[in-house]
C-alpha cells in the first residue's frame, strides 16, 4: 500500500494540511462564495431532514451509539458531535449547550447543507471532497464567519468502500487540541465496523490481526467470505493488512488470500461457542492470528440486497447505494406482495420505536424469528445486541439460568464468575422470546416482576440489574386456551400482547412466487439457478406444511443436486417430498382441509409431474364442493390458476 495514502488514513502531517487547506480555498472560490457572506438558514427547507434521515437510516442508527460515547469525552469542553450525509447534509449534533447555541448562529444544524459548495472551506465538505480525514481551524476556514471554530472531520465508508457520510467535532477555536482529529477518526472507523457487522447476515466473518491482543479491538481486519469461500467486502484494517484496496481484493477468495481452503475455518472454528485465535499466513507471507465467524445459513434472512433481492455478495461500487437503500428497511424487504403480509407490516410500522410488546402467532416455520429480527431492524435499537430465546428447546432445569443468569456456585456446573443471562445481554437491545406458550408456568411470574419492574437478579445472587428491553414473542399454540387449562398466566399475557400479528402460512399467501425467489437467492449458489416451469407447478400447488423452513430446505438440496445447466428440475427433488406427493390424503387430513397430494399411481404405471397437480387440483375441488375460490386459498394458488387447469381434468376425477 501506497506510504502517503496510508500516512493519510491516520491523520495528515501539517505541510500536507497546508496544501489540501489552499486547494480548497480554489475550489470554494470557483463555487462563487464570498468570504464575508453572513451566515444563511434559508436552506433549512421543511421535509428535507426527514427525507436525509430516512434515506440514510442504516447509517444513522449505527452512529449514534458511537456519538453519545463520542460525546461523553469531549463533555465541557465547549463543542458538538455532528452527523453528516455523504452530501454534506447535517443529520444529527448533540453536544454542550452554550456551544450548540453558538453553532445555530451559524447554521450548523441538522438539515443545513455544509459541503464545499455552499460553505466553501470546513471539516465537513472539505473531507468528503478530499476523502480523507481533516482539521479546518480558526482562518483556514473561507467564510469569515465560521472563524470562530476549529472542525475535526473523518468520512465513514460503507461495508463496500463507498463513503456514505461524514463524522465531526467541531468546538470554539480556543479550545483547539491536536489529538481530537484522531479520537473523530477512530470513531468513524468504529461506526464502520458496526455497519460491517450488521450486513452480510450469511457470511464466513474473518477477524484477524498480526498481534493476538488485537483481535477483538477496533484496529481488528474484518473480511467477509461466501459461504463457497468468495470475497465480497473487508473493513479498512483488513485492506491494510492485506495490502490491497477493496477493488483489488473484488478478484480474490479466501483461499488466495490465506493460503487455505474456507473448510479449514469449519474444521477450526465450527465445533465450538468460542475457539481460540488460530495462526494463518497471508498470501504476502505475513503470519496473523484469526478467528471466524461462521454463520447458519437462514431461509430468508435479510442481506444488503438490490432492490431486485439479489445478494450483493461482490457488487460493483454503483451498486452500494442501492443495496443501502434495501438495507433501509428488513421489514420492507419481507414485503413481497401479500395483502396479509402488507397489513401486517404497515401495523408494526406504528408501533415500532413506541416501547409496545408485539407478539407474533403463526404456523411452525412461516417465519416469525425472521419478522421478530426485521422488527428490531427497523427500530432505533438496531445497532444493539438481539438476542432469541426458544422457550420450547432448552431443558426445564437450565432455562431459568439461561433467562436469568447466574452467579458462581448458585448450582452445582456453574461457571467460575457466573454467567449473564439472555434478558441482561438483551439490554438496550430487543429480547426475542420464541415459542413463548412453552414457558414452564413457575418461570413465568418471574418473567413478568422483570417486564414490569425492569430489573432482573440473577440466581444465587441478592442484587439486581437494571435491564432495558424491547420484547417480542411468538408461539404456533393458543394461547387463550393455555390460560383456560392454568398452563399459562393472563397477567403475562396481557403484558406481551400489546400488539398481537398471525403470519399467515405459506399456503395461504399469494405471493409465493416472490417468497420462492428470496428463498432461493439466500442458498449458496441459488442467484444461478433457475426453476423448471413444471416444477413450479408443481410447488405452488403444494400445501407446505412446514411454511418457509420446509421451503429453504427443499431448495437447499436441489440447489446441490443440480447439473451443470443449474435448472432445478423433478429428479432434483428429495425423494421424501416427490413420495408425499403420491401419498393420498388420510381421513383426518380430509377432515382439517388440508391440501391433498396426488393419489397413488396405478401398479406399473409412472405418475408424471402434471398428473401429480391435476390430481391434487381435483381434490381439493371435490373437497369443497367445486368453489374455485376455496380451493385455490387451500393449494395457495390463484383462483385463475385452478380456472385455467379445470379444463384438463378428467370428469373421473372430479367426482
């Protein structure tokens, strides 16, 4: 790597300072600017704030965590934290009080545009016009008017190398100190690495460092891999240490860049909660210590995707501000089209941000941790742990020191020190209870003192901590009918269910075809692979039991057994799914109107694959009665689908 660039990425010497600070007194006289104009707020124009704000959401509620603690150090020092646009667009300050007086008188407020081009020389449009960390102070700025200020300002790049905003400092030019361009610096490199840890749900995470003590620190290289083991972004101490900018490293895979196949990572770090750092050598011959994260792959979980649903596993550049758009809003990705989904959506809109329970009632597998996890997405508290428990996988004897924590000794196997529980590392964050309805009833009065009082005390301890959570619930099982048998508490809930949703099953949406497509793309390979129109003939009118889990499973294999031509057809499918489909129906599905699978062939005979669907259509058309509509919401096709094929059934069938 270039010397000077990397004497840039710290922090400029003074005769650099010099020259950059000269350059952009050309440049803002090219703009037209006088020095002496006053300042102007008549740019301050209603609307335009919130439009910033909304546009730059993902940016916005990674930053501002770093922005209080940011603010926190340089307290009574008479100054302010700013938040920036890529633009130059303020989006937030906070900061002393008689300083943030004194910045109002010259327009340095959220929804003021403070680039070059309309304030000429400062921190903030200086820095995202060099695209570089910089210090403006007192006369090198060029309107007289901000002479009274020193700004320290570092731009913030995006998970694919894209500056996507600015973070600034900007106090009175008496109080001048060399290192707060630094302490900016860190900070947006600390935004960065939040950023990069909330994208890429689905990849193979490298942290790696040449001294051990710094694996887990901010000046950590954090790559992101495919899952097969191809490069698709890398914070800029990984670039550094990897000595390649991130449009170089775009032509490389794991293996290149350490000298091993991805599967060793599964070998070393998949076996285990916490392995230790391992030594790898990189492919310039440096040796670096490493540990992975390897994440499970989730049926439909929400990527920085195109707006088309495509992972952005190695986008072009102009591409990050459309994938930064789709990373706006999870709940807006899982908006494919269905009217249920959609009224769903709009209601938790409402309600997100407004300390309002929601719990979630839907069919095992139809996707309510992934709803759960899009709430907290979309909240103010997105850059803060969620954390999910399943109520229903872990034993009776532990969930009490799982919920709650512990301390040393409170039970014979406990860690030496004790250990957090789920709802403590839940704080300022949301806490996920799934299958909420499988609560053994003597936790749940405990759980609702924590809910209503906010503290939790772990077990064998006599203090309590202080927790700040959002909850969100979910359950397949009636609950109302738990409360009837004395199995569940109606205190409890009536404080989870302050709004209550049901995910419809996948049967009953009409947009499967968009669900299918999200589906797919999540499978390591899928974006390849397309479907035979008999074999989506044949999905849709299947009655998916197991919603979208059964769905991604499905998919997962065919996505392996695939040919070369990468066209998922019939024979690609599990054997056990293709043989549920030849099973008929049992009485007691007949009776519930489940959606039926083809009867049996005749001995000697072969069932082709439109067989298979005329049979299932007919069915259900004997089962209610002929009614189009009934019948195509129990396959979870259109009514005109089933309009089109009744003219193929043979009259047999449909008596």
């Amino acid at each position: 790597m270039d010397t000077r660039l990397a004497r840039h990425a710290d922090v400029p010497d003074e005769q650099d300072t010099l020259a950059l600070i000269h350059q952009a007194h050309l440049r803002s006289r090219a703009f037209g600017i006088a020095s002496d104009d006053e300042p102007d707020h008549s740019g301050l124009l209603p609307g335009r704030l919130k439009d910033a704000l909304e546009e730059n959401r993902f940016l916005f509620q990674h930053a501002v965590p770093v922005m209080e603690a940011l603010n926190s150090q340089i307290a009574n020092t008479h100054s302010m934290v700013l938040l920036t646009s890529a633009q130059g667009l303020v989006l937030h300050s906070m900061g002393d009080s008689d300083f943030l007086e004194k910045a109002d008188r010259v327009a340095l407020v959220p929804g003021m545009d403070w680039s070059e081009k309309t304030k000429g020389t400062n921190a903030v449009g200086t820095a995202l016009s060099v695209q570089q960390p910089v210090t403006v102070h007192g006369s090198q700025h060029y309107m007289n008017a901000n002479h009274g200020l020193t700004c320290s300002c570092a731009p913030i790049l995006d998970p694919y190398g894209q500056i996507v905003g600015a973070l600034d400092v900007t106090g009175d030019h008496r109080s001048y100190h060399q290192h707060t361009l630094a302490l900016v610096r860190m900070s947006a490199q600390m935004i960065e690495n939040h950023m990069f840890a909330g994208s890429f749900p689905n990849a193979v995470r490298v942290h790696f460092h040449s001294r051990v003590e710094f694996l887990g620190t901010l000046v950590e290289g954090i790559a992101a891999f495919t899952p097969e083991g191809r490069f698709i972004s890398a914070n800029r101490s990984a670039q550094m240490q990897l000595g390649m900018s991130f449009g170089a490293l775009q032509a490389h895979t794991f293996s290149s860049l350490f000298n091993l196949p991805i599967s060793t990572l599964t070998d070393l770090f998949g076996s285990t909660a916490s392995p230790v750092p391992r030594q790898f050598c990189l492919h310039t011959g440096v040796t670096v210590w490493c540990r992975a994260e390897l994440q499970p792959a989730r049926p439909w979980a929400t990527p920085v995707a195109s707006p088309a649903g495509k992972p952005a596993e190695a986008p072009a550049p102009r591409a990050a501000s459309a994938a930064r758009r789709a990373q706006l809003s999870s709940l807006q990705y899982l908006d494919t089209g269905d009217v249920q989904l959609s009224s769903i959506i709009a209601k938790l809109r409402k309600v997100v941000d407004r300390d309002i329970p929601v719990m979630i009632l839907g069919e095992t597998g139809s996707g309510k941790d992934l709803l759960a996890q899009a709430i907290h997405n979309d909240s103010a508290r997105a850059a803060q742990p969620f954390v999910a428990v399943n109520c229903a996988s872990i034993p009776d004897t532990l969930i009490e020191a799982e919920l709650f924590g512990y301390e040393e000794g409170a039970f014979t196997g406990a860690r030496k020190k004790g250990a957090p529980g789920k709802i403590q590392q839940a704080h300022g964050g949301t806490l996920f209870l799934d299958e909420i309805g499988d609560m053994p009833p003597q936790l749940q009065a405990r759980l609702l003192r924590v809910l209503q009082e906010r503290k939790v005390s772990p077990l064998g301890s006599g203090r309590e901590v202080e927790v700040d959570v959002t909850v969100v619930s979910a359950t397949h099982k009636n609950l109302k009918d738990l409360i009837a048998s004395g199995a569940f508490r109606e205190d409890l809930y009536y404080r989870l269910n302050g709004l209550v949703v049901r995910l419809p099953a996948l049967r009953e949406r009409t947009d499967f075809q968009a669900v299918l497509k999200k589906v797919l793309f999540a499978q390591e390979g899928g974006a390849q692979v397309s479907i035979a129109p008999d074999v989506m003939e044949l999905l849709q009118a299947y009655h998916w039991p197991g919603n979208v889990r059964q769905l991604h499973n499905l998919l997962r294999t065919a996505c392996a057994m695939v040919d070369d031509d990468r066209v998922i057809r019939m024979e690609h499918l599990p054997d056990d799914f293709l043989d549920e489909l030849r099973v008929p129906l049992r009485p007691a599905e007949r009776n519930q109107g489940a959606p039926a699978a083809a009867a049996e062939p005749a001995a000697g005979s072969t069932t082709c694959l439109q067989d298979v669907t005329l049979q299932a259509m007919a069915q259900m058309l004997r089962l209610h009665k002929g009614n189009l509509s009934a019948a195509a919401k129990a396959l979870g096709v259109s009514r005109n689908t089933i309009y089109r094929k009744k003219n193929l059934l043979p009259p047999d069938l449909l008596n």
